[in-house]
C-alpha cells in the first residue's frame, strides 16, 4: 500500500545500516494510505543530526538546532530530523527547548493530528500508535492527545485543523472542534506569517466552504475580524440570497483555486458592511463598496504579510469586480485600458464567480453580459489594438523631435493620443497620430 521511492528507501536502509532508525512520517504516510501523491518525502531518525551528517555524502543544515538535516541525493532534497520532543510552546509560536528523544513514540506524541502521527518503513510497517488509519476511514481531523493542551502548546494547531478539513473533506473531531471554540483567542499569539500560510492552504482547497468554520469557531475573529462583520451584514435587494459573508464564501467556491483568485473573492465585498444604506423602500444599497474595499483588502493583506505582487493584483481585482462597461467595442478598449491588459482575461472569473454566488434574478441577463464583455475583449486581442501608451506608434522621443517640449506636455500628449486610438484603432500610425497632434497642439 505504500510504496517508498528509492531514494527515501535508500535513506532509511543507510540509516539503519549503520545502527540508527528511520522511517517516512507525517504528511506522505497520511497521503499515501489517502492515495493521494505525497508533496514531499519527510524521514524521521533516531540519529543526532551530526551523526546524519556523517553518514551522507551531501547535506545541509536547513534547521540542525530543530534536528533537521536535508540530505541531498543528485538534484533532490530529503530533510531528515532527529526523534524529538518538543518543549513548552512559550509564546504560541517557537517551541523554548528541542529535546531529542530515542523513542519514536515519544516523536510520534508531539505531532498535531492523528492522521499526521503515522510512521512507515518496510521493516517494521506502519506504526500507528493513535489511529490515524481508523481516523482517515472515519474522515477525521483529532488531536493526538488532550486537544486543549495541543492547542495551548501552539495555537496555530486550531488554524491547521480546519485547513486540513479543507484539504482532504474531513470534519473535525467534536472534542477537538470545541477544544478550537474555547482557545480560538489563542492564535493572536501566532504570527501572521504562519497564519497567511494556512489561510492560503485552505483557500485554495477542494473546500474553501471551510472558511465558515473559521468563523463558527471563533478564528476570524482573531485573524480576519472583518469577515466577521461580513457575516453579520444582511443584503435586503433582489439581487442577492445571502448575507455577505455566505456570498462570499460561495463566491470563493465558484472560482478556480488559485491564490490571487481566491483571495480576491474572499475579499471582493470586504467593504460592504461600512457602505450599506438602505432606502426608503427599505432596499440595501453599497456605493462605493469596491473603491473602499480595495484599500481595506490592501490593508488585510499587509497585515497578513503577503507579498507586495500578491497584494498589488488582489486589489486591482477587488476594486474593478462590479466595473461594467456598455458592451461595444470603444468603452471595452477604454476599460482595459483603465484596469491593464495583464488582468485579463482572468478577471472575468471574477465577474462570474461574483454573479454565480448572487440569487437567481436576472441570472441570464448576468452571465449573458459577461460573455459578450468577453467576446468583445477577444476580437480586440485578435485585432492587436494599441492599448497602453507603450503600443502607440509615436514615443515620447519621438515627440520631442517634433519639437515638444522636454517635461509634463510630453505625458500629457501621449495620453491624448492614447485615448484617441483607443476610440480609433486604425490610426495607430505615426501619420495619423502627428495629423492629430495638429489638430489641438496650436491652440
Ligand atoms: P502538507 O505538507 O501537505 O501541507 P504536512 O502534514 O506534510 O502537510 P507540514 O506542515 O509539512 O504538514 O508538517 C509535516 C509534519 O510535521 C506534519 O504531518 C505533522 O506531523 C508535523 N507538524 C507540522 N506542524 C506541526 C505543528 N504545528 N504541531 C505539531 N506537529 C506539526
Ligand atoms: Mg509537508
């Protein structure tokens, strides 16, 4: 049932040859009794790093104060870490003492879940001290031991627990479930690096629905407080089924799993709650919501630590999800302009996923527009049309040889003859573009 690839094999035999034990653990013993392919191969050994060190060719120190040895065969790396226990988790996030071990039971103890807490060698088998097999045919994510304990030990257990629910389709154990409820308060102490990490795993997921137990368990709260008032916030108009935050977690569900897509639902009506008005006939409206979302998905984002490219798209979707230009061919060309080719075509993901997590009214109308903004989108890419300043036939230098002056009439020229081209795109020429320039440069 599981099979080693050689070179884990190869690493474990070497290890025992010269008197150690070893074995795969974790996350690829878990995945192969899944059937799933292991991301990656993690040895687990009786051996002291120095003495992994001594007995391969090549390897390198990735965490030796934690155990952990990479050890290299040709091109690919293996990290190999000592049987350890770890000490009290001081401050929620770095364990205060690493104390290596002999046993690896005692190994076996400090791993989060029971599915994660399984060892393999062909050897001796499987060892699985705490059912994590049981556990994976029951599609359970459990603690190893007294689940409030795990969790005060290190707080972003909570966070692991339902993003492997969202990995494998996997509900949470009760005790440990309400083990989360009562220590959710706990993640404050984690980092935000960590955190970013598990919010992304889940995002992009078999089940980003999961996101709901983040809330029911009390975890946005601590690490995204404003989805909270997300689903708290009611829609009343005909457009829309759902509080906020469902639609946004259906709206999630609807786009393909890929991290700024998702991010980007997750945070498209992030600003409705403080736009929403309600008019006479007692109809919800939210002016303005994605102007203002985009600065508040900014400042999540950065509080999150992810990265400035991440943060740079995820906005620019956020604050064009409800733009809609007149479907012809002038005001498309403007708006890609507006938006930048480079969100395209991905951004009408975004406008279906947006719309397919809204009710059913004017449902057709909806998509049928989305798909003719798309078409025309397409014959504007097959026409090549000029779309940025840097398409247009004339460059600022070109400009200057004309004998425009060095400076701001330089920019402002070029965005004139861009919005010229935009509206008529045969006359991307250096002819047609210096015959305009005539027209208004006397005045
Ligand atoms: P994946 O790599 O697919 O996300 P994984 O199970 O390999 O899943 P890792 O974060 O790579 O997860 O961790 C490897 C193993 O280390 C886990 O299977 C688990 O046994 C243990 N582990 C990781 N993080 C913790 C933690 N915070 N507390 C206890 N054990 C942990
Ligand atoms: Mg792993």
């Amino acid at each position: 049932m599981i099979v080693l690839p050689e070179k884990v094999k190869y690493i474990i035999e070497t290890l025992e040859e010269n008197g150690y034990e070893a074995y795969a653990v974790g996350g690829c013993v878990r995945d192969c009794i899944l059937g799933r392919t292991p991301m990656d191969w993690d040895i687990t050994t009786s051996a002291l790093p120095e003495q992994v060190k001594k007995v391969f060719h090549r390897t390198i120190d990735t965490g030796i104060e934690h155990g952990t040895v990479t050890v290299m065969l040709q091109k690919e790396g293996f990290e190999v870490t000592t049987y350890r226990v770890d000490g009290d988790y001081e401050d929620g996030r770095h364990p205060k003492e690493v104390t290596f071990t002999a046993s690896l039971i005692e190994d076996l103890k400090r791993r989060d879940f029971t599915i994660n807490a399984m060892a393999y060698n062909e050897r001796v088998g499987l060892v699985d001290e705490f059912d994590g097999r049981g556990d994976i045919e029951r599609k359970l994510i459990k603690c190893v031991g007294n689940a409030k304990e795990r969790f005060s030990e290190d707080a972003l257990r909570m966070m692991r627990a339902v993003r492997f629910a969202a990995q494998l389709g996997f509900e949470i154990d009760e005790d440990t479930k309400n083990a989360i409820k009562n220590m959710a308060d706990g993640l404050r102490r984690v980092s935000a690096e960590r955190i970013q990490v598990e919010l992304t795993k889940l995002l992009v997921s078999d089940h980003p629905e999961e996101l709901r137990t983040l809330y029911e368990t009390g975890l946005t709260k601590v690490m995204l407080p404003e989805f909270d008032l997300l689903m708290e916030t009611e829609q009343n108009t005909p457009h829309h089924c759902y509080n906020v935050g469902e639609h946004t977690i259906h709206a999630v569900c609807k786009i393909r799993a890929e991290k700024i897509l998702r991010l980007s639902m997750l945070l498209h009506d992030i600003s409705k709650p403080e736009c929403r008005t309600t008019d006479c006939d007692g109809r919800d409206h939210f002016k303005g919501h994605p102007a203002k979302g985009a600065k508040k998905a900014e400042e999540i984002l950065r509080r999150l630590k992810y990265d400035n490219d991440t943060i740079k798209k995820v906005t620019r979707y956020v604050k064009y999800h409800d733009d809609k230009p007149n479907a012809d061919k002038i005001s498309v060309r403007r708006t890609i302009s507006r938006i930048g080719e480079e969100y395209y075509p991905d951004i009408f993901e975004v406008f279906l996923a947006d719309r397919l997590a809204q009710s059913e009214y004017k449902r057709k109308e909806k998509l049928k527009y989305v798909e003719e903004y798309k078409k025309i989108y397409e014959e504007i890419m097959r026409e090549n049309d000029c779309l940025k300043i840097s398409d247009l036939a004339l460059n600022g230098n070109d400009l200057m040889g004309l004998g425009i002056q060095k400076g701001p009439k330089i920019g402002e020229t070029l965005k004139k003859l861009l919005d010229y081209v935009l509206e008529n795109p045969k006359k991307n020429t250096r002819e047609e573009l210096v015959d305009y320039m005539n027209t208004f440069l006397g005045e």
